[in-house]
C-alpha cells in the first residue's frame, strides 16, 4: 500500500462521524411523543389538576414512591426533568413537590452515574454523540467544580452530566455532593412554577423568583470557582476536601 493512500482500517474520530445513535434515539422518542399527544389531545379527555391530585391522593403514601421512581427514570433519558418537577409542584404543592423532586432527580442522576460506569467510557462517548467532547472536555480536570456548574446552568440537560462524570472519571463524592447544592435550587423553582400555575399567589411567585436568584448567584459562583477566580469555595467543597 502506498503511503499515500489512507488507511481504511484506521478508526474515525469517535463523536465527529455525524449523528450517533443516541441522537437517532432522542430524535425518534421526541417524535413518538408528539404523535401520543395529539393522539391524545383528539381522542382522550385528559384529567384535571384536581381530578389527578384525587388521584394521587387515593394511593397514599404509595403516590410519593410512584412520583419519585417515575422521575428517577426520567432522569435518566434525554427526557428534560423540568416536565417532571413542574409536576411535582401542581401535583404535591412547594414543600412536598420540592422534596420529592429532589429525590427522585438525585437517585436518576446518581444511577445514570453508576450505568456510565458500567457502560464503559466508548460506549458513553457514543451514547452522548455531538455532546461527548464538549462534556469530555469540561469534566476531565475540574470534577467538583465543573459538575456544580453545569448542574446549574439553567436549560443545559442532566443526562450528560450524568453520564459524563461516570465515564471520564468525576469521582463518586465530588459528583454527589456537587450535584446535591446544585440541584435544589433549580428544583425548588421549578417545583414552584408548577405550584403557581395550580394555584395563582404571592407565595409561590416569591418562591420563584427567589430559587431563581439563588440559582443565578450560586452559577456565577461555581464558574468563577471553576475558573480559580472565587475567594471563597462553593458549599460542600471544604467538606468534601476534608473527608
């Protein structure tokens, strides 16, 4: 063979080969999504808010394990969480939609985690497809501090993350305990959009609008943190360090 020539048998750059099959997957569930919601939206008369809270409220305490399974398996899909914590909040109110939220998106991220392990680092890279160099790239050095960050950043999806720090070696304490401050702000806001749509009030708006400003604040903080720029480290960091 001339030197000249490529080397059919060299192996292309995994992640730049076009749409990898998880964009297919993502592509084709989006589209069976929308076909059963105007499916349904024809043929079905979907329950009121109040019709689905007797509902729930008929199962009892069986309802909150069905909520946070159910959003542990969102979570870790392509499907955005925010459709499960504004749920949570039309369904469960504030307090009771926050908490169960939060727990049902930590266990999903955290099995998502555990799966990314299990999977292997190529079969993740293949799964994140357009977004493994960028999530590679990002998580690689700065575990803690870049997990913070992306969790936070408002309309930026878990599931890479998720499957990001188990795969390119974010250790299992930076990820959870990172994941934990950054996940219940934009939970709890969340959640309170839901509340406020349910029940219109001052309340859940000043929620809102607080979770919010935390959200922006603790952003700025772990990106400057990230980027060395911070006096001050973000919750968990020190503690983290020390154990």
């Amino acid at each position: 063979m001339s030197q000249d020539q490529p080397d059919d048998a060299a192996p292309a750059p995994v992640g730049r080969t076009g749409l990898q099959w998880g964009t297919y997957l993502r592509n084709t569930l989006l589209v069976l999504v929308l076909l059963l919601m105007l499916w349904l939206a024809f043929n079905v008369r979907l329950p009121s808010v109040d019709e689905l809270r007797a509902d729930m409220e008929s199962l009892g305490w069986a309802a909150w394990i069905v909520f946070v399974l159910l959003y542990a398996i969102v979570a870790m899909t392509p499907i955005p969480v925010t459709i499960m914590a504004v749920t949570g909040g039309l369904l469960f109110g504030i307090v009771e939609g926050s908490a169960l939220s939060v727990i049902g998106v930590f266990i999903g991220c955290w099995g998502a985690y555990w799966l990314a392990r299990a999977l292997g680092r190529a079969t993740v890279v293949k799964m994140l497809g357009t977004h493994a160099d960028t999530v590679e790239r990002h998580l690689a050095d700065a575990g803690f501090q870049a997990v913070a960050t992306l969790r936070l950043m408002p309309g930026l999806p878990y599931w890479p993350v998720n499957y990001g720090s188990g795969a390119f070696g974010v250790s299992q304490r930076d990820f959870l305990v990172a994941g934990l401050i950054s996940t219940v702000p934009g939970q709890v806001s969340l959640v309170a959009v839901g509340a406020f749509i349910s029940e219109p009030g001052v309340v859940p708006a000043a929620v809102v609008l607080c979770a919010w400003a935390v959200v922006v604040t603790m952003t700025i903080w772990a990106l400057r943190a990230w980027k060395g720029t911070s006096s001050r480290p973000l919750p968990g960091d020190r503690f983290r360090r020390r154990s």
